[in-house]
C-alpha cells in the first residue's frame, strides 16, 4: 500500500513540476551541439541523426531531458544548460 501511495505521488510531483526544469528564454539554440553530439558518439556509443536532421534531434533531448516542451514552446532544461550549455547561454542567467 505504501509503495503505490510513493508512485502515485511521484507521478503527481512529475507532472505538477515538469515545468519547474525548464529555463526561460532558452532553447536548442542554446544548446552546444558539439558537446552533445560527442556525448552520444563518443561516452555512449550511439549512432546519433545527422547534424541537419533537427527534428530528430529534438526528440532524442526531449526524451533525455535535456529539452522541456511546455505550452507551445521547447526550452532548455536547467540539466541541458548545466551540461550542454553555451557559455554565452549560462553567463546569461547567471548575471541575473
């Protein structure tokens, strides 16, 4: 009985702060293409899309986190900044 109230409240908590993970102002823009692509070649060994194919790369950071969807927008999570982030991007958020 506890182990499905824990679920059931971890799903709550996922769904009700999904939105607390993204970064405002952000999106894949701001996210060092590079870096990630080594990430998934190189540590993970993964074939990774071609660098044009950019809705297929949307998806596969939508579904690692790295990119938020929220209301009509996709956005940088706060993880997808702190590991991926351009300089540029941080400094950004950083200052303010």
């Amino acid at each position: 009985m506890i182990t499905l109230m824990r679920m059931a409240a971890t799903k709550m908590s996922r769904a009700k702060t999904q939105r607390d993970f993204l970064v405002f102002y952000t999106g894949f823009e701001s996210l060092d293409m590079d870096r990630i692509e080594n990430y998934f070649r190189v540590l993970l060994k993964l074939e990774v899309p071609a660098r044009a194919d950019l809705e297929s790369w949307r998806r596969l950071l939508l579904n690692c986190d790295l990119l938020v969807a929220a209301d009509d927008a996709v956005r940088a999570s706060v993880a997808g900044l702190l590991l991926f982030g351009k300089k540029r991007s941080i400094g950004a958020y950083a200052s303010s």
